[in-house]
C-alpha cells in the first residue's frame, strides 16, 4: 500500500474532471488503484503547463517517446523538432535521454516546450561530465549522483529512471551472456561497482532518493539495467536477479509514499512474453510496468518499430501498462523526426491492439466507428477515427473525389455488395 503522498491527493481531487474524461474512471477507482500501487499519476508541481497522467491499468495503455541528442549526433532543434512530431504522433510521454552536448540546457528547453509528462535517466548527466574529460565513469562520487537527481526534479522532470536493482551480484552473472548489459546505465552502474568494489551507490543511498522523489513526487521507474538485450539471454538468472530486488523496493518507496512503476524487457522471443510480463507484474505487486518493446527477434534493425509494436501489444495484452516506443533506428543510429513519428504510430497501434482484446471501451468504439464508416464510404468519419488521420488524407489525395479508394476502383467489393 502506497502511504500518504500529500501531492498525490491533492493532484488526484483537483483533476478528477480530467480523468474522468479522459480515461473514464471516477475518482474513487482511480484513488484505490494509486493507493494499491497498480496506478501511478505522473505530475510533478514544477513542470509548468502539464496535465497528469495515469499510468497502470485500468487506465489506457500509454505510450512514450525517447528523445535526446548523442555524442556524436547533437543538435537542440533536431531534438525539439523529434518532440514535436512525437506529440503530434500522440506519444503520452516523452524521456529527455541526451547525451551530447549542453545536457542541462537541453533538458530546461525539453520541459518547458513540452506539455506532456518528461522522464529522464540522471545518471547520463554525472557520466558525461567524466566521459567528456576522458575520464572514467567509476570515479563518479554518491554525492553527486544525488545532488544531480535533486536537481532535475527541481528542474521539473516527472518521472526517473533509476537503476537501482542493479547489484554486484546480477552484474556479476550477466558476464556469463551472449550480449552482456546493453543499458547504458546498467554498465556505468556495473563498472562503479567492479573498480570501487562497492555495491551500486543507487540501492545503497535509496532512502535518500526516496526524500528527494517524496518532496517532488517524482514517479521512480526503477530501471531495467540488466535486460536482455538478445533473445537467447531473455529470461536468465541475471534479468531475474533484478526483478527480485526491484520487487523488494518497490515496497520500500511505498512505505514512504513514493511511486514506482518497474521497466521491464528487453529482446524477448514471442512464445515467453506473456509469462515474463506476469511474473515481473506478481515479484513487483503490480506496480505499473513500463516495457521496452519488448523485441521478438534481434535480426530486424531498421524495422524494429515492427518488433517492438509485435512485442507491445502481447506485453499489453499480459498486462504491461506503459509501452516504450522502438524507432526505426533502432540499433543503428539516432532517430530523426520521422523515425519518432513512425515509432509512436507502431506503438499506438500495439496498445490500441491490446486495449481492443481487454475490451477497452473506447478502444473497441473506435473501432467500430470505423467499420461502420467504412461500409457507408464515409471517408469522413474513417480520417475522424483513425490513428493516423493524416496519412489517409494524403494517400487518397489524387482520387479524394471518388466515392471508392484506388485499392479496387469500381471493383469496390463495398459498394458492390450494397
Ligand atoms: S475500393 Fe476496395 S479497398 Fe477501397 S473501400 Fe472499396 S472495397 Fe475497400
């Protein structure tokens, strides 16, 4: 059970008319699923212009963007622009995950310009200061990861990633992989602990996170930083080592009032998903659970928008509440504003999927109203319902007079059967 959180109860009584509206639960629902923990409402009071946003089912599978320049590709516009055609693909979230170039400014003009709740890992900014020197990330000291997670919370951000299952332990065993740790936290937190000999400074001062998140109500998504990042390790000792911890702190920041969602896999092959997603959801007591595709195959670089979408909606449906856009650049490079577009479209369509086989109602609506649509010829009412009403508009552009689509003409097998 989730203690008392005075920001919480406020924000959740103030916005209860929003909620309703769009997620359509009533406030009574909604206040049993936070104080059990299976829901948690990203706000933090300093991020300017933001509405909250519930994550955790019942309420609608949300849907994030990862934006953020990188050491070898950095440029601030690139990267308001990638926020902008997020939030015009309909992404719920954005994660500022920068790491080139002036981090904290990037950070400032990411929140202020963006009216959607924004996540960020703050272990990239302690490290970047080490990486730019030529230093090494082990001489980063627990001070100033702190004083670095303090700030950003100051600065507005709503929701952390924080790596803090990451022991010597489950790092020790992911040696024994096929592709080691492929989060970037999880391998500065891995060589931290190997050359101090000293456990991840994360867990260690975790209470004094919890002091920091309480005070801004910044929603913890304990990180995944050792998941599989290739199907022939998903499911091993090490991820399962993680999840185990995570469990155990999940309960510690409730005892204080913190929310946590938990971030789940990784690459992990079709037929294993469903059981994973359960299996983490029951170690860590049905917090949210914020998915990483998951990927169902390692060998589709430049369409992994498509493994991930294939991989969400079966993690969705298992019942993954918050699904982590994959680009189409994934592993191979920077994403564009294009590739932001086309991985938070193949993401809506995962949840939208997932909703419709929970018969959620506005889901199923949805679809109706198309069907229905689409046996009137009501190209209206199908661009008013769609995902991607523009896409439509522009695909029927040349033939936009005609009753019928260009796919059969006056073959039109609707029209014919009327
Ligand atoms: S032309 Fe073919 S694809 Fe287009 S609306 Fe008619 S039946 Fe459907």
């Amino acid at each position: 059970m989730l203690e008392k959180n005075n920001i919480l109860n406020d924000v959740i009584y103030k916005y209860r008319e929003h909620f309703y509206k769009t997620e359509g639960l009533e406030i009574d629902t909604i206040k049993e699923h936070v104080e059990n923990g299976r829901i948690v409402v990203l706000y933090n009071p300093n991020h300017k212009g933001i509405k909250p946003l519930l994550i955790g089912q019942p309420s609608k599978i949300k849907v994030n963007a990862n934006l953020g320049t990188s050491p070898f590709l950095c440029d601030v516009n690139l990267e308001l622009s990638k926020l902008d055609a997020a939030l015009k693909a309909g992404a719920h979230t954005v994660m500022d995950l920068s790491t080139g170039g002036d981090l904290d400014s990037i950070r400032k003009e990411i929140i202020e310009k963006s009216p959607v709740p924004v996540g960020t890992v703050p272990i990239y900014s302690v490290a970047q200061k080490y990486i730019k020197k030529g230093q090494d990330v082990s001489k980063i000291s627990e001070t100033e990861l702190l004083e670095e997670i303090e700030k950003q919370a100051e600065q507005g951000v709503d929701f952390m990633t924080l790596h803090c299952g990451v022991t010597k332990k489950g790092s020790e065993m992911a040696k024994h992989r096929v592709l080691g740790i492929v989060s970037r936290g999880g391998s500065i937190l891995a060589k931290w602990m190997e050359v101090n000999k000293k456990e991840n400074p994360l867990l260690t001062n975790f209470d004094k996170l919890l002091d920091i998140c309480l005070k801004y109500n910044i929603v913890i998504s304990l990180g995944d930083g050792l998941r599989p990042g290739a199907i022939c390790d998903a499911g091993d000792s090490a991820q399962m080592e993680e999840v185990i911890v995570l469990g155990e702190l999940t309960k510690k920041a409730w005892e204080r009032g913190v929310q946590v969602m938990i971030e789940g896999p990784g690459h992990v092959p079709l037929h294993l998903i469903a059981a994973q997603i359960k299996s983490i959801k029951t170690i860590c007591h049905n917090a949210p659970l914020y998915v990483l595709g998951p990927l169902t195959t390692d060998a589709a670089a430049g369409y992994d928008h498509i493994t991930g979408a294939i991989g969400g909606a079966i993690a969705a449906y298992a019942g993954a509440d918050f699904l982590c856009y994959v680009t189409p650049a994934e592993h191979v490079t920077l994403p564009n504003e294009n590739d932001v577009y086309q991985g938070v479209m193949a993401s809506l369509i995962a949840a939208n999927s997932a909703e419709i086989a929970l018969g959620y109602r506005d889901a199923t609506n949805r679809s109706k109203m198309i069907s229905m649509a689409r046996n009137d010829l009501n190209w209206d009412e199908i661009v008013k319902y769609a995902l991607d009403p523009n896409i439509i508009k522009k695909r029927r552009e040349k033939f936009a007079a005609k009753e019928e689509c260009a796919m059969c003409g006056e073959f039109c097998a609707v029209k014919m059967f009327k």
